[in-house]
C-alpha cells in the first residue's frame, strides 16, 4: 500500500506547507483512505500539490475529538461526494487544553455533526475486512505525561480527559498488517498490547504520533520514559514510522534505540508499505 503524508508538523520540502496537526492518505489495493485532516485546510492543499484526488477517497476515518486531526473536517466533507468518515461516538465532546493558564477549546466543530456521511462508531468496528477501527485501549503502561494538560468538560466541569473518544486503524494487505494510530493518547505501549490481544501478534508496519511532545507546556517527555517505550518498540519487531506529536527531541532518542527501525515522516513524504 502507498501512503502520502498530507499535514504533519515538519516538512522536508518548501513547496508543501506544515503545521501542528496529522493528515495521511493511504491508498490500498481496494480503498482510497484518509485517515485524519490535519488542523486546517492545509492538507487538501498538499494533496493537490502531491496529486493525490481527495475527490476520489471512499473512507475517512478520525483518530480522536481534537482539533490538530478534525480542523478539516469540514473542507474533507466539501471536496468529496461519497466517502463515510468513520468518527468515535464521543470525538464530538468538548475537549480542552491549558494554554497559557486558560483552558482552551480543541474540540472538534459541533456543528458537523449532523453530516449524514458521519459514521459514529465506538469499540472494536469492523468496516470491511481490509479495514478496522479499535477504541477503548486499557493499560496505564508509560501513559503520555502530556495528558494531565488535557480535559473534557461536563457541564460546568472540566475532567481529566480518558481518551475513550480515540480510536485507532487497522490496515491488511497482502498478509501484511498496518497499525495506524493518530496522537496514540492511551500511550502506543498499551496500543501495541491492545492490537496484540486482538491479533494475538504485533502489527507488520505502525505509523503516528505517540504524543512525547507537551505542546501546552512546550516539554518533552522525560528521557528514561522515552528509552521505555524504545525498548518495548523495539522488542516488539514492528517496523515504526512516526511524526506530529512524538516530537523532534524524543524521535532522536527513538532513533538512537530503534535506529533502522524507526523513520520520522514529513508533509510531503510518500511511502510504500509491504
Ligand atoms: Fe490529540
Ligand atoms: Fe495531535
């Protein structure tokens, strides 16, 4: 399968804008997939510079009820006709962040979700055999520390987040198996251990964020918390593609653990996965 990096938070190339947010294309033998949006417009603006026809994508999928991954819900919804865009029941509460000793809104926008092509989904969700989602990842294993800056509010309350609006895909092709995983909120070790109890073995390929990088307090995550999760990433043998919120400082001391087998991605990246 071929993926096509529309928005990440870095690009390698001039010619392709980048901002904080995740957008992939993937194309497989039988699907056109988009899975997240990025923060803006900006990904329908890379894929008409890298050729990839969003007019074309038969399934949408969200990773998660923020708006880095939702922001171009909307335009995604005008420039295609057809797709279902597969989103977790809960991604359309109201999520928050600290920013500068407010509590600031990076929810989705509420007023989409009457679309008729929004498929709510939640748990293990089944789309075809190539395709599934999974949520509800357990495990309090290496948790992101970023977290604790994340909130969902209830009525008048804000409460720590527990990210059950995040969910993750599930690519098969060829005997292979794709992982993909959005921010990876729930921490990709419990990820990881979730895909293996559903799979009973670990995914071929993964590609994503794994949400080392604190955007609201500007930190990365600390160094002996990174060196674990590299060496559960490595023991696992899946090969790792990762961007957006792992963030530049923890993806070098991935690096120095996984070497070859981890690779950053930037907007404008292609890939071809086996
Ligand atoms: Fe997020
Ligand atoms: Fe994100």
């Amino acid at each position: 399968m071929n993926i096509s990096v529309l928005a990440e938070n870095t690009s390698r190339d001039p010619a392709f804008g980048f901002e904080h947010g995740l957008s992939l294309y993937i194309e497989t033998n039988r699907h056109r997939l988009l899975f997240d949006t990025g923060a803006s417009g900006l990904f329908a603006e890379n894929a008409a510079k890298m050729g990839v026809g969003l007019a074309g994508v038969d399934t949408a999928v969200l990773s998660h009820g923020h708006y880095d991954h939702g922001g171009g819900i909307k335009t995604f919804l005008a420039l295609n006709e057809q797709a279902a865009f597969y989103i977790h029941r809960r991604a359309f509460e109201p999520h928050y962040a600290n920013h500068a000793g407010e509590k600031a809104y990076i929810g989705l926008d509420p007023s989409l979700l009457p679309d008729s092509r929004i498929v709510l989904t939640g748990g293990r969700f089944i789309i075809d055999d190539q395709l599934e989602l999974f949520a509800g990842v357990k495990g309090s294993r290496l948790l992101p520390s970023g977290n604790l800056d994340l909130f969902v509010k209830a009525g008048d309350e804000y409460r720590a987040d527990d990210f059950a609006h995040e969910q993750n895909l599930i690519v098969r092709e060829n005997g292979k198996t794709l992982l993909v995983a959005g921010c990876a909120h729930r921490g990709i070790v419990n990820i990881l251990e979730a895909f293996a109890l559903l799979e009973n073995r670990m995914p071929d390929t993964v590609i994503g964020g794994f949400h080392l990088y604190n955007r609201a307090a500007d930190t990365t995550e600390d160094a002996g918390i990174v060196e674990e999760i590299g060496a559960f990433l490595k023991d696992s043998g899946s090969l790792f593609y990762t961007c957006h919120c792992t963030g530049l400082e923890a993806y070098g001391r991935l690096k120095e653990i996984l070497g070859g087998q981890i690779r950053y991605l930037a907007t404008g990246d292609r890939l071809a996965v086996e």
